[in-house]
C-alpha cells in the first residue's frame, strides 16, 4: 500500500526521534511511505497525491486535523497512539496494541466509518470528533498546565488531579440546553455531548458511546452530582476501577445558550459569547459527515509478529495505563467487546 505518514513532532514525548524507526516498520510490513508534518502550513497539498491509507503518529489532535481533512472521503485513517491522552485510540481499541501488530495488521484490518460533529453558531462552525462541552472540561483546559519538562505520563496524571480539584472547587451554570426537543436546563458542573467515549486526560465518562451510531451520548452533571463526579475523578487518579456511571441521555441535535461561560469543540475553547441585543448565542450540536479509520486485524499479525520479531527490535512499544476502561467495541462490525467493565 502507499503510505502518507502524517506526524506531530512535538506530541506526547516527541515523535520526531522515533520517526526512521516507524518508517522501517512501514517498509518491512511490504508498504511505501512518504511523510510529511502536521505542522506544516501547507499540509493540505499531501493530501493531492493518491494514497491507500493515512497513518497518523501523534496524539488525539493530530487525529482530528487528519479527519476533518478527509471528512467525506473514503480514504482511512489509521492512528499511531503517541500523544498523551490517545483517547481516539483506545476508543479504538488500540491504546495497548504494539506498534508492529498495528502496521502489520494494516493490509488485512476493517475499516469503519466513525461519526463527525459540529458545532456552529456566531462565531462559525468546527468540525470535532471526540465531544463539546460545558462546564468542567472547557475551565480544565483553560487553566492546563504541567511542570517545565515533564513526560506524557506525568502530564496526564497532572491533569487528572486538576480535573478532579476544579470539579470539586468550580461554580455550576445555569444552562438552557435542548436535546432532540427535550428540555435539559439546569444548573451543571459539567454537560458533554460525547460522540467517543473517552475526552482528556482519558477520562471515561461516557463507556457505552459508539461514535459511528449517528447519535451523541449527552453526559450530564447537576451541581446535586457533584460528589459523584468528584468520587469517579479520584477513582481514575488512583488508578482504580470507575466507580459509577454518569447521568447519560442520548440524542441527535443539541442547542446551548452560550450565557457567559465558555464552551469546548474538541481541545478548542470558545469564549462566552452573545447575540446581537445582548441575548445568550445560540449553538447548534449535530453530527454531520463521517471519517474512515482503519482498524487493524492483530489476530491475524500474530504468527507474522512472532516471525518477524527480529525486524522489529527498534519499534517504540505501546503503553499500558493501569485504570484504563478498554473498547467497548470488538472490531471489526462493531460488535460489543468481550471486556468485562
């Protein structure tokens, strides 16, 4: 296959230095591969020349850019989990497949159509695919930080305390919010229209969502749920099992008033915001378009693992985080996994 390997030199603990080792890995699974940054400000034009798939090595954000790029087209993505949080990754399935099982699996794996999002009101649209939300998440991220020099495992633990400190500490909203006709208003600590089932620091609020199934899983936390919130957050920085399952709805179309507080549309905040006359702005929540991803098939790459062990000495193994809740999914045909939660 032809290969366009699209990498973010600065995700997770630099991809960069491993760059040669995932091009041999491409070239010794029988592929050709060109590569080109995601930080280049020309990085559309890749997208010219044909390719069979689009390898992506970096983290969630590197992934989404990828996909609002294909939006539409059947040519698949297929992530190389080396960001920090991975969560399009292990909604996947792939948070703890080895790198080499990955690529090896490339020629024989299923594709699936994952559902995209969007958001749009005054300010514009954007297209997402793990979540929007209010409340929590958008305050965590505003306020993101980890010490000067820390590794991917160190910032994700960082912000795992920082999301269970501010969801302890922070005010709710009063919130006006229509989901398929349905009233939802309330005063929230934190409401997420989750389209994935995992949003930063791999938090797993929503285990049941299936991002190709045309509808959102409205995670939903009244200031009366703050506790619980509070109590599955320190589960997750233990490393502990989710204790309880978040108030959950599913729907198809969201509406917000924006009433002075900021939202997020993937990692992107939007600040507060009002309509012209000085009433709350609008936003508007739907799924829209849908994005290829290609999941590999590591059963049948075991025997090929095992063989080709010796050509696979460099390759940068995947990480297996204690507390993580795997896929639902069994890929592919997107069955229910055999995982017990």
């Amino acid at each position: 296959m032809q290969i366009l390997l699209i990498y973010n030199p600065t995700a997770g603990d630099g991809v960069q230095p491993q760059l040669r080792g995932l091009v041999d890995l491409i070239h010794a699974a029988g592929h050709e591969a060109r590569c080109r940054s995601s930080k280049d400000p020309r990085i559309g034009s890749a997208f010219a020349q044909p390719a069979d798939l689009v390898a992506v090595a970096g983290g969630d954000g590197t992934v989404v850019k990828v996909a609002r790029l294909l939006r539409g087209r059947k040519t698949p993505i297929a992530p190389l989990a080396l960001g920090t949080a991975n969560n399009i990754s292990t909604a996947l399935g792939l948070s703890n497949m080895p790198l080499e099982v990955q690529i090896l699996g490339w020629s024989a794996g299923e594709t699936v159509e994952l559902d995209l999002g969007l958001a749009r009101g005054p300010r514009g649209s954007r297209v997402f695919l793990e979540s929007f939300g209010v409340g929590l998440m958008p305050r965590l991220m505003d306020k993101a930080s980890s010490p000067r020099g820390a590794s991917a495992e160190e910032r994700l633990a960082d912000a795992v305390a920082q999301a269970r400190r501010t969801a302890r500490r922070s005010s709710a909203i009063d919130l006006n919010a229509v989901l398929d006709g349905q009233d939802l208003s309330g005063r929230y600590v934190l409401l997420e229209a989750m389209n994935i089932g995992w949003i930063g620091p791999n938090l797993n609020l929503a285990p049941r969502a299936d991002p190709g199934d045309g509808q959102f899983d409205v995670v939903l936390v009244r200031e009366s749920e703050r506790a619980l919130l509070v109590e599955c957050l320190l589960a997750r920085e233990q490393g502990s099992r989710w204790p309880q399952a978040l108030p959950t709805v599913r729907g198809r179309s969201l509406r917000v008033a924006q009433n002075g507080f900021s939202v997020h549309v993937d990692d992107e905040i939007w600040g507060a915001e009002r309509s012209e006359g000085g009433e709350p702005a609008w936003l508007e929540v739907v799924l829209r378009d849908t994005a290829s991803f290609l999941v590999p098939a590591a059963e049948s790459t075991a025997k090929l693992t095992k063989r080709s062990s010796a050509r696979f000495e460099r390759t940068p193994p995947a990480e297996r985080r204690d507390g993580l809740t795997p896929s639902r999914w069994a890929w592919p045909a997107g069955r229910r996994a055999r995982f017990r939660l």
